[in-house]
C-alpha cells in the first residue's frame, strides 16, 4: 500500500512516467491485483509473462495510459536487462529485496547497473539481514550507493572481522551501531507487532521415532558422509550440505540408492504423525491447515495421504506456473471445500497470503532461516484474527533435530557448520 501511494504521489507531481516492480516469481500476479485495488491514480499494470523474447515484445507494448508499471521477477530481469534498460524506468521497486542480498552474483549485479539509471528506488524486505549484517551491502548498492562504500571489501573489512582458512571467514562483526545508523538514515522500519494487531504465534513440535530398518540406513548414512568427508583436504560447506541433505530426506521417508533413478519409501514414520496431527486438526470443520515440505518425494506422499483421506487441497511446487499459483491460492482462501494447503517451502514462503489457516505445519525444514521465518508468516499477515500455530514434525535423535535447533537460534545452517560439522553426524 506505501509503495502503490509513493509511486501515485510522484506520477501526479509529474516525477516518473514509467515504474519497474521486481518481485519473486510467486508474487508477480499479487501485484497487479494490489494496485487495481488501491491505486486511485491512472495506471496500467503490465506482469510480464511468457518466453523472454515474448517479455521483451510485452515491455515495448506498454501504453502511455498513464502510470505505466511493469512487473517482472528476478530471473527473467537479468535475462532481458538490455530491454530494461532500453525501456528506461523513472523508478524502480525491489520487492522480497533479500533476493539481492550477495553481491557476487550475476542477478544482484544487474541490478546495480539498472539502479543507476532510475531516478527513484525503493527497496521492500521484512528480512534485509538474515543471516549477517553484511547482507545489507548489495541491497544499499542498488538503493543509495553513497550511504557505505562503494566497495564491497571496504565495507566488509569497515564492519567485520576476518579469520579462519586463509582469512576468508567472518569471525565477528564490528561498528554495528553505526551500520544500523547509516542504514536507518534512508529507511522505514514497521514491526509487525507495532503496525499489525496480530495474535499470538506459538510453536509445537511433534517428535516420531525412525522404525528400526530405517534407523539402520540412517546410522549408515551418516557413517558413509563421514568417511567421505573425511576423505577431502578441504572441508566445505556445500560438502557438508549434500551429506546432511541425504540425511534429511530420509527423516521425510524417502531415500535415491546410488544405483537407484528415483527415491523409494524407506520410513512411514512421519507421515504417520502427520495423518494423526491432521485428523485432529480437521475435526474443527472450519479449520484449515498449510503443509510445508522441502522435498518433492515428501509432498507427493502428503497428496497421497489427502486423497485417502479425502480431503480437499491444493498444492504449489516449482513446477506449477504463476496463474495456476495465484488460482491455487485464491481457491485455499476462499473455497471452504479446500482445507489444505501444500508447499514446497522456497516456491511458497515468499509474498502469498495464506490466512485462511491457523495452522502451519512443517514436514520437513529447509535450512535457511530467512526461508523458514517467511514461510511462518504465510499465515499470520494483517486480516489474521485466531492465534497461529506452527507445528514441526521432528525425526527423534537424526539431523532433524539440529536443523530445528539451528532456525529457532536464527541460524543459517550452511554458514555455521564448516568448523563443527563432526558434531552433525555424531
């Protein structure tokens, strides 16, 4: 609502012409609906769609009717960013802005050239740190280059310490305060708990216990990851991650042999929690329930077990495309046949309103914190009056456990296990 009132304000003081949203790819319809319903200005919406051939023709099809708003998401952005820049936007919106956040890569970097030919910018994020205050850097590259250096190695070394191998790891952070000063300097901070009346969010963690074939492969699992870690000279993260993923799938139920082309259902344990947490829950007829999953082995098992169930649902991985997301979402809203909603977390967890439900259930847990928090707040937005629930299926004594402990201290789990990773698979 801010943004669509920013954007009318300069369009009627004759200040821009010409506005480009960028937005995950799940959220890119949600804007078009968002200004038609707020805007009371003259505006055309155009959400760019199709091939990238077929997005370039959209964009030098826009009308002068007008505020000319253009939405795209990030990906296709740094595919036609000549067309971008040749279609020259006054203002340029970044929504979910975290999606910048590494200054290494090719799409943070086209940003930064696209913002420095838009007169105004607007950056939207409800995580602009996640994981480390350096996360801020390439966010403010594009939104005010002259608030930090212009150098991504001058602010890192302004604002932490190195050390570790070679040098390369962050070991502490420093000059915070004014971090957070020069930050604020541009920027509007809300908090949910100050500008919403939002009721109160509680977890619940629900514990099943690996039978016993399935806990065999798993001790097999992690004597196998650690016997091939301990193989490389050089310990990364990425390394670590593959191992622990293996682990992690086979806590869902499902495990791919070497030899194998597809996973097969070596655990019901989980699923098993889930069937009787659901059956609870769907007593209340006028509760509705979200089901994240990482995994697509996982989601199709939670399907299967809905249609024996005969419950109504609808479900979003990466496959589905835009248009059937948005009707997918519409229908869990306000269809009261539809009674649950499955997700794959990353395709879902950003910009999609789901407060139809009560009630998140996590299956499995990606590992990133910032994914994790914004998948909890699909379902406590503004509009949400019950007390919200997050439930969490946890595999006793597996890396389940560490996972969820890592994201209730607000740690990304990629950047916290290099040094200790023997105490993953201990």
């Amino acid at each position: 609502l801010t943004t669509v009132a920013v954007m009318g304000r300069r369009y009627l003081d004759g200040q821009i012409q010409r506005a480009l949203v960028v937005a995950p790819l799940s959220v890119v319809p949600v804007w078009g609906k968002e200004i038609a319903q707020y805007a009371d200005f003259p505006v055309t919406v155009t959400p760019l769609k199709g091939s990238s051939a077929q997005k370039a023709q959209q964009l030098q099809q826009t009308g002068n009717n007008g505020l000319s708003v253009v939405v795209i998401n990030y990906e296709s952005a740094r595919l036609i960013e000549a067309e971008l820049h040749a279609w020259k936007p006054d203002m340029i919106v970044l929504d979910e802005s975290q999606r910048i956040k590494n200054p290494q890569a090719a799409q943070s970097k086209v940003f930064h050239r696209l913002g420095t030919k838009a007169r105004y910018r607007m950056i939207l994020t409800g995580t602009p740190i996640g994981n480390s205050p350096l996360d801020i850097w390439s966010q403010y590259r594009f939104l005010a280059p002259d608030i930090f250096p212009s150098s991504f190695y001058a602010f890192r070394n302004r604002y932490a310490t190195m050390g570790g191998y070679e040098g390369r790891q962050v070991i502490a952070y420093k000059h915070l305060d004014e971090l957070t000063q020069k930050a604020h300097s541009i920027a509007h901070r809300a908090r949910k708990e100050d500008a919403l009346d939002l009721p109160e969010y509680t977890d619940q963690t629900l514990y099943c216990t690996l039978e016993p074939e399935a806990r065999k492969l798993y001790k097999k699992l992690k004597r196998d990851a650690v016997a091939e870690l301990e193989k490389d000279k050089l310990i990364t993260a990425p390394r670590i991650i593959t191992q622990m993923l293996r682990l992690s799938q086979l806590t869902g139920g499902f495990l791919r042999a070497d030899d194998e082309t597809l996973p097969r259902q070596v655990s019901k344990a989980k699923i098993n929690v889930l069937k009787e947490a659901l059956e609870d829950l769907l007593a209340d007829e006028n509760r509705k329930v979200v089901i994240f999953a990482r995994f697509l082995p996982e989601i199709e098992a939670i399907c299967t077990l809905l249609g024996e169930m005969i419950v109504g649902y609808r479900m979003i991985t990466g496959a589905v495309n835009v248009t059937r997301r948005s009707e997918y979402v519409n229908d869990f809203q306000t269809d009261p046949n539809v009674r649950v909603f499955v997700a794959q977390t990353r395709t879902a967890g950003l910009g999609i309103t789901l407060h139809a439900a009560d009630t998140a259930i996590f299956y499995s847990l990606d590992y990133s914190y910032v994914d994790y928090q914004q998948a909890r707040d699909r379902i406590h937005r503004a509009g949400q009056h019950r007390p919200c629930t997050a439930i969490h299926l946890v595999a006793e004594d597996t890396i389940d456990e560490t996972v969820f402990d890592a994201l209730r201290k607000k740690q990304n789990i990629a950047e916290s296990i290099v040094d200790k990773w023997k105490e993953v698979f201990a």
